[in-house]
C-alpha cells in the first residue's frame, strides 16, 4: 500500500510538474504576444507623433502665413482710414479757411477764418467723433 501510494505520489508529482510546465510554456507565448502587441501599439504611437510634428510644423507655417497677411491687411486698412480721414480733415480745414459762419453768444453770425478759431482743437475732435459716430 505505501508502494502504491508512493507510485501514485510520483505519478501525480509528474503530472503536476508537467502541468506547470505546459502553464510555463503558455505564459510565456502569451508574454510573447503581448510584447508584440505592445510593441505595434508603440509602433502606433510613434507614427502617430511623427504625424502630429508634420501637421504642427504645417500649422505653424501657415498660422505665420495669415497671421502676417492679417496684420498687413489691417495695417493697410488703418493706414487708408487715416488717409481718408485726413482727406476729409482737409476738406473741413479747407472749408473753415475759405469763408466759415458760426453764432456767437448774442446769436449773430459772425464771419471768421480757422486760424481765428479759439477752439480749434475742439473742433477738430469733433469732427473725427462725428464720423466715427457716422462709420458706425
């Protein structure tokens, strides 16, 4: 009996060994695949960074492109509603030099040229906010 249960003890004892084995062996195929998976996922990732470098150096070249253009277009825009803006201060210059009419306390009207203006300064201001009032 103690024979036979050492025979079963060594029958069981292998087959124990062997099945660690085999669990071993599969472990290990199964640590083999999920280095290739993690290694196509990383292979992934990188590929997917390289993209985003490309598209970011794109992004960049062509925000410069039309932020640049912007900023010229505006300072293009400026620089014309000056130029017209100073064109039509001239005018109004112009106007007040040749023969200008304005009331003065006793409400007669008086004749005067801009250089006699007391407030030309003030007149001047006006004129702009009345077409900015008027542009908007």
């Amino acid at each position: 009996m103690k024979q036979e249960f050492e025979e079963e003890f060594t029958k069981m004892n292998q087959k124990f060994k062997k099945d660690i084995k085999e669990i071993k062996q599969e472990a290990e195929v199964t640590k083999e695949a999920f280095v290739q998976v993690i290694s196509k996922m990383q292979g992934k990732l990188d590929e997917k960074d390289q993209i985003n470098k490309e598209l970011n150096k794109q992004l960049s070249f062509y925000s410069l492109f039309f932020g640049k253009s912007f900023e010229i277009a505006q300072e293009l825009y400026l620089q014309e509603s000056f130029n017209r803006l100073s064109s039509q201060l001239l005018t109004v210059i112009n106007n007040f030099t040749n023969n200008t009419y304005y009331f003065d306390e006793s409400g007669s009207l008086l004749n005067f040229s801009y250089e006699e203006l007391k407030n030309e300064h003030e007149v001047v201001e006006e004129f702009i906010n009345d077409d900015e009032n008027n542009v908007k």
